[in-house]
C-alpha cells in the first residue's frame, strides 16, 4: 500500500509480468556493427575490405542469427552456400 492506492499482489504480479521487456539476444549484425564502430585502429582499406566483407556476404548470410545460435554447424552451412569465388574472396 502505497498512499491511498493498494494494488492486490496478484495484480502487481500480472502488471509486473506484461510490463517487462525481454530482452532480446543481439544478433550476428548488431554485433558486427557494433564492433565496426569501435574498432578504431583499422587502417582504411581494411576498414572498407572488412564493410564490403559485412555487406555482401556476412549479413545477408547470418546477420538475423542471434549471436547465442551462431554456432559451428549454422557457420559451415552458410559457406558451403557461398559460391567458390565467394569464399576466395574472404
């Protein structure tokens, strides 16, 4: 009882529940571009090798895995989808 407003506890439980967020895992995109901005000892060619790298091929291969799923398996079906030129090019 907070003032004149009481809230039973069975209430306070259920606002409790709908009211929290979960969080979400961050995936493999948010987290690389995450580190892209605070890596800032990159030299330049290997700043863009590493954003093109991202663009092309990481991201749109794995970027909406939660980084917790990412795991052995998930990496070696997303290159053996890469074409071989793709994968020199790494």
């Amino acid at each position: 009882m907070d003032g004149d407003d009481w809230t039973s506890p069975t209430e306070r439980e259920k606002t409790a529940t709908v009211g929290a967020v979960m969080e979400r895992p961050m995936t493999v995109r948010e987290y690389a571009i995450t580190w892209m901005k605070r890596s800032t000892r990159l030299r330049p060619t290997t700043r863009d090798q590493y954003e093109r790298h991202l663009r092309l091929r990481i991201i749109p291969g794995l970027g909406k895995v939660p980084l917790i799923e990412l795991n052995r398996e998930r990496v070696l079906t997303w290159w053996n989808s890469l074409r071989p030129f793709e994968r020199a090019d790494l």
